[in-house]
C-alpha cells in the first residue's frame, strides 16, 4: 500500500510547532523507607543530654519456701537502677527557590514549588535520621566508608553533638567472625563500637543460634523481635538450613504452583518460632540486627519531627531551613543483638 504523500506529515514533524510530550506528574523513583524509626516509640527530648532508667527483675530461685509465720525477712538490698543518657544530634537540609521558579507553569507541581522542595527534603531529612540511628562501626574504621559516627558525643561551639546509634549500645548478643585484631562493641552505654574488622566470613548457623539464645536468655520476649538487614545480607539468610534457591515441591517431591523458585526470605524459622526479616537498604554492610522494636525510643526536641525556620531572602530567592533535634534511647539492649561480618 502507497503511503500518504500530505505535505501535512513533514510539517508537523519537521518545524517544531509540536508541543513536547512532557507528563504532568513528578515519579519519585528512590523509595521512602524507614522501617526502623517508623516502627519504634517517639518520645520527647527536654535537654541537650537526654536520660532514662533501666531496672532488672533478680533471677528466679528454686528453693523459695518459708517456714510461715517464722522469723522476720533478712533485709535483701534491692538493686539498683541504671541511668543512661543520650545526646540532642542535629540533621538539617536547606530548601531555595528563586521568585522565577515560582513564576514559571511547572510540570508535576500544581502549587508551590516552595512546597514540594519541603515535602522532598523532609523525607530525605527523616532517612537521614534512620541511616545514623542503625549506625555500628566508627567513623575512624578503615574498612568502612566514613559516617557521622556512631559513639554519642555532646555538641559545642567546635563540634556537632552526635546521638549513639544502634550498634553503640550493644554488649550482651553479639556474634561475627572477628580478624586482625577486631573485636565486638564493649560497652552498653553509646561510647564505643565494634572493630568489625574484615567482612570475610559467610553467615553461619551456629553463630545465629547463639545470638537468638542469648536475646532469649536475657530478655524472654521474641513477641517485637525482628531481623533487619541491607537486602544482600538477607538474601545470605536462604544459605541457612539449606535454604538455598530450590523449585516449590510437594511432599511426594513433585512440582507444586508451576514450579515456582523460592529466592527469598519474608520469616525467619528460628528455635524459638517464627522471627520476620526486614530489608532496610539503610543498615551497615555485612551486618545484621536482632531488633525488639519495644524497647527502643527516638526523642524529639521542640514537640515535633522536622522545624522548619525561614531564612533571610536573597538575591529573589526564598530559603527555608529544615532541621530535626533528636536522640535514640536504647531501653533494652539486652534483648537486641548484633551479628557482625556477614559476607
């Protein structure tokens, strides 16, 4: 069939009298994750140095009988409870709009452009706030990049106060396959981190149960216990018990669903029932986290997440400052562990 020969066809494509095929709608194609902060308690921060109390139940006895009405109770001494604290860390981003920007008839942005810079930069904010707090290793380790540290620190005129991250606090379950001279956290009051040495070691089996024995040991309660990983270190977990990519069979070995391969890990099968595995792109490399979501805390300073302060106009621009005070409380490390070097 002969094409069409209308003078029309070369007009229209040729002369840049189309409008462009521009889609009025902004895709933001980095995800907005923060499974750790997001899933903790939010309290409130009143003082540069934020303080709360732990206290530890005795351990049970077995030969707890009196005779009754027998004599007077020696006096036990009741132990005593323990003070921890926590330093006001400062995240801020800083949002600029020039009076032609607002001016212009932007694609995606029905209102401000004001207003989306600041909906944009407050989630950026806030997965800031979740990258520092599942912090572990210093800022000073070798074989790490660089990060705003992960031991607290309090703010003055020179340096930024830093919060302790997750990894500061951890002493009681700790597992890795520790060389060169590394060695876990050992401390459980936000002033040190673990060497973590090199990450050359493939999760092991023995080492998890370890770990999970001792959240057990120590605490009892698996009821707000999760793993939390990067995606690579949960994808190692399918290594485990054999685990390891294998089609959906049936208990006559057969092929059930079409064949369906199994590559991923929703729930973790452990020795103390079901534990789920949460990816978080935001967590250390080669490491991995026992997390009881109820006994960790993020304090806010100023009743709020994000404070949002006007900056003097420049040169027809309008700045606006975004910042965020706040601090982790660590209630329990006890029934939270670490497992280090995960290949």
């Amino acid at each position: 069939m002969a094409s069409i020969t209308s003078t029309s066809v070369p007009v229209l494509d040729g002369a840049k009298n189309i409008r462009e095929d521009l889609g009025n709608v902004i895709f933001n194609v980095t995800p907005f994750q923060t499974p750790f902060t997001s899933g903790i308690a939010q309290t409130k921060a009143t003082a540069d140095t934020h303080e709360w109390l732990t206290d530890t139940l005795a351990v049970a006895v077995d030969n707890n009988a009196v005779v009754e009405a027998g004599d007077p109770i020696d006096p036990i001494a009741a132990s005593p409870r323990t003070r921890k604290g926590n330093f006001i860390q400062i995240g801020n981003k800083t949002a600029v709009v020039t009076n032609k920007a607002e001016f212009m008839d932007r694609a995606g942005v029905p209102g401000r452009e004001m207003a989306y810079q600041l909906m944009k930069l407050g989630k950026e904010l806030q997965m800031d706030v979740e990258k520092q707090t599942l912090g572990c290793y210093d800022e000073t380790s070798p074989t790490v990049a660089a990060t705003i540290g992960a031991t607290k620190r309090q703010g003055s005129s020179a340096l930024p106060g830093v919060s302790a991250a997750f990894g500061s606090w951890i002493l009681s379950n700790q597992a890795g396959n520790h060389v060169a001279g590394a060695a876990d956290n050992t401390a459980s009051d936000g002033t040190t981190v673990p060497d973590e040495g090199t990450a050359d070691d493939a999760i092991n089996q023995t080492r998890l149960d370890n770990l999970l024995d001792g959240v057990w040991n120590n605490s009892g309660d698996f009821g707000s216990l999760k793993l939390m990983a990067s995606a690579g270190t949960v994808s190692s977990l399918r290594t485990l018990n054999g685990m390891a990519d294998n089609v959906d069979t049936n208990l006559n070995g057969n092929s059930t669903n079409g064949g369906n391969i199994i590559s991923r890990v929703a729930v973790y099968v452990s020795q103390f029932g079901p534990i789920a595995v949460v990816p978080n792109k935001h967590m250390p490399a080669n490491t991995l986290y026992a997390v009881d979501y109820s006994t960790w805390g993020l304090a806010f300073a100023g009743g709020k997440k994000i404070h949002t302060t006007d900056i003097a106009t420049r040169t027809s621009a309008e700045q606006k400052l975004l910042e965020c005070y706040y601090t982790l409380e660590c209630r329990s490390e006890e029934a939270n562990g670490a497992y280090y070097n995960i290949t």
